[in-house]
C-alpha cells in the first residue's frame, strides 16, 4: 500500500460541513490539514475546535501547501474556483467529491454536466493535475460527530491514474472503517455522482445517515 502516513492535506471549500468533516478525519489520522477558502478569516475561524494540527487559509495558499488537495466545495462554484487555480494545483492528486446536485419540492436530483461529471470537468480544467473522484457519499453529520470514532462506508474511488487511485485508496484507509474501493474510470463518475441524490432519499425517508458497504470484495 501507498506510503501517505505523511501527506499535507488541503481542503478547498473546508468551511463547509463535509470538508470540515474531512479535515477533522485526517487531522485524527495525524495528517496536517489545511482548510481552504474564499476568505482566509473563515478559513482560520472554521479551523478553531477541530483536533490535531488544521488551519486556515485563503483557497489559493491552501492549495499550494497540500501535497494532495480535496475539493468539496458546491457545484456552483466549482468551475470558477479550478479555473483560478489551475497552477497551484499542477502536478497534485486532486481528489474530487463534488455532487452536482439540484433541488426542488420533490427532494434532490441530478443535474446534466457538459463534461459528463463534476470529475470529469475537473480533469479537463486541470490537466496539470491528477484528478480522482472519491468521497461523494460519506455523510457529513458523522465525519464530524465526536461520539462517532468509526465510519462503516465504502468509498468508491474513481480515475484513470492507477498510483493516483492507489494513493488516494491508501488515505481512505487511514480513517477508521472505511474502505476505498476503486469503481472505475472518470468516465463512470456521472452515476457515482448521481447516486447521491438516491442517498439523500434514503436519508429523509428513514431518518439516517446512510452509506455504501460493497460486497464480496
């Protein structure tokens, strides 16, 4: 297995819950993180409380200092934000868990990307960069919940850069029951997106926090 006991990791969109949620998994791991923002006031303030070694700072500098960087930042903002960062993100796993998601009376759906994905347009905006998608179904109420120590989830991991894969495999093991599970190419992310949108149906109607558990594997 990949050697990642040491990676910095940055989280762009770390203000959010899911990134927050995240950052706090890998900080407990023993990884430094730094949480990315539009502004690196809320960077530093959302840094506050969370455990080990995690600050703040303005998206750009976050992204310079990660070894790999996460982004969990909303749809809307997506394309922006990697186009503005391209260069900091040259050379750097990108690890992507964007959900393009739309929301209306009759719960959430998924939303038609010109790309294909969210993976996949972040791929074509950094092509510099190795893109992975991963985490889009990890809830955040539990990655940030003290009483929670261990995660019962699958990730699925998806990309065409098999040591990209294998290294972000290895992060995913790092946090207490979860499992990385690699689901194929950028290509299949559309669906792995998408299901999210199942989730969150699964979540309302049972009142739960759902995941993925992947059999015979």
């Amino acid at each position: 297995m990949t050697d990642v006991d040491q990676l910095v990791l940055a989280v762009l969109g770390g203000t959010g819950e899911q990134g927050r949620g995240l950052a706090r998994r890998f900080a407990l791991a023993g990884h430094r993180v730094v949480l990315g923002s539009r502004s690196a006031d809320r960077a530093v303030e959302a840094a506050v409380g969370l455990p080990g070694a995690v600050s703040g700072a303005a998206n750009d500098d976050a992204a310079a200092q990660g070894d790999v960087v996460i982004v969990a930042v909303p749809w809307d903002g997506h394309k922006e934000l990697l186009q503005a960062l391209a260069p900091a993100l040259a050379g750097k796993v990108v690890i992507n868990c964007v959900n393009p998601l739309g929301f209306d009376k009759q719960g959430a759906f998924a939303l038609t990307v010109e790309e294909g994905s969210a993976a996949e347009q972040a791929a074509a905006l950094l092509p510099d960069s190795r893109v992975v998608g991963a985490f889009h179904h990890v809830s955040a109420v539990l990655l940030l919940d003290e009483a929670v120590d261990s995660l019962d989830t699958d990730i699925l991991i998806l990309g065409d850069d098999r040591e990209a894969t294998d290294l972000v495999q290895a992060l995913v093991a790092r946090i207490p029951g979860m499992r990385g599970i690699f689901a194929g190419r950028l290509r299949n992310a559309h669906q792995v997106e998408a299901l999210t949108a199942n989730l969150i149906s699964v979540n309302r109607r049972y009142k739960a926090h759902a995941g993925l558990r992947v059999t015979d594997v």
